[in-house]
C-alpha cells in the first residue's frame, strides 16, 4: 500500500529539494524521531515503518485536511500556514495533541477523492490531533529551535 503511496507521487507543494540547513534540520529532526521510537540509524524497514505511521494518523482519533484554492497559488499556502500555526497553539492551548503533517500530499489526488474535496482544493498538509499518549516515546523528544541569528537578518536601516 504504501510502496504504491510513494511509487506515483501526485503532489501540490512538495518542496523539489531540502538544500543545506534544511536538509540538515529535516534530517536531524527525523533521526530524533526514529532514535525517540527506537529504530536505529540505517534501518531501512524501521524507516518506512515509521512513515507508514503517518498514514494512520499515528493513531490520533481525527484529522484536518487544510486545503487551498488552485487559484490563490502559493498566498493560498501562506495563509493556511497561517491558520496551521494558530490551530496548533489553540489545540495545544486546549490539551489537545497535534501532528501536522505533510505526507499525505504525497498523495493529494487521492486525498481529494477520499474527502470529496474539489478539483481545484490543493492539498497542504493535514493535522492529526487527539489527546496525546504520554507514554509513547515518540511524545518523548522534542525538536531543537534555531537561535534567531540564525534566521532573522538585522539591517540597520540609518
Ligand atoms: C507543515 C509541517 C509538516 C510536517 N509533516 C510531517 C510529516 O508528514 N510526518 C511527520 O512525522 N512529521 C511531520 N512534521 C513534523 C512533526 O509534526 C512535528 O512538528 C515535529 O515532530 C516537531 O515537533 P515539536 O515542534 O513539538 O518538537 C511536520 C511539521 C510541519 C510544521
């Protein structure tokens, strides 16, 4: 099922390539979660396990599909990351549990189909949320944050 997922990708925004500090943090991050799940560097079947979690919504009992009209191009997907971080904080300001998502835009074609969606709603990510289990080790990491020298850049404007 999922060999077929990946096999045919039919993506709105998958980025075309994690170039430097983004495929360092991208990496980094992924290696702390499969290090948090116990599956060891290298181990390619305990990757795909892993992966394959997100299409269970790593169990959480509901997802949202954020979606954006084809029309408004990438100000659509601005606004909805918008809308992706406040859902986040509220939720989390709730108790509620969050995972956003991007995997399933592998597959965008057949996430339309699946939730009815129109043929001009392009697919942005989803978020998985539902009362977190505490004692998952998955729940157990938490990702590093870059120092704001790293991605602010102060002019002095005199
Ligand atoms: C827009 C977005 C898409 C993401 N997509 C995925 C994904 O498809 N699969 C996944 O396991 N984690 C994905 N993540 C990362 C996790 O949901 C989560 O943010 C990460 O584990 C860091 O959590 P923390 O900020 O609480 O440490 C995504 C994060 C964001 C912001």
């Amino acid at each position: 099922m999922l060999a077929h997922v990946e096999d045919q990708p039919v993506t709105d925004f998958w980025p075309k390539a994690y170039e430097g500090v983004y495929g360092d943090r991208r990496r980094s991050c992924g290696f702390a979660l499969y290090q948090s799940v116990g599956v060891a560097r290298g181990d390619k079947d305990g990757y795909r396990r892993q992966m394959a979690e997100n299409y269970r919504f790593f169990g959480a009992p509901h997802v949202a599909i954020i979606s954006s009209d084809a029309g408004l191009s990438t100000y659509g997907a601005i606004d909805c990351g918008g809308f992706v971080a406040n859902f986040l904080n509220a939720a989390t300001a709730l108790g509620v549990a969050t995972i956003p998502q991007a995997a399933l835009t592998v597959r965008s074609d057949l996430v339309r189909e699946h939730f009815g969606l129109l043929a001009n709603r392009r697919i942005v990510c989803a978020i998985s949320f539902g009362y977190a289990d505490p004692s998952h080790p998955a729940n157990g990491f938490r990702t590093d944050r870059a120092p704001l020298s790293e991605v602010v850049r102060f002019h002095d404007g005199r």
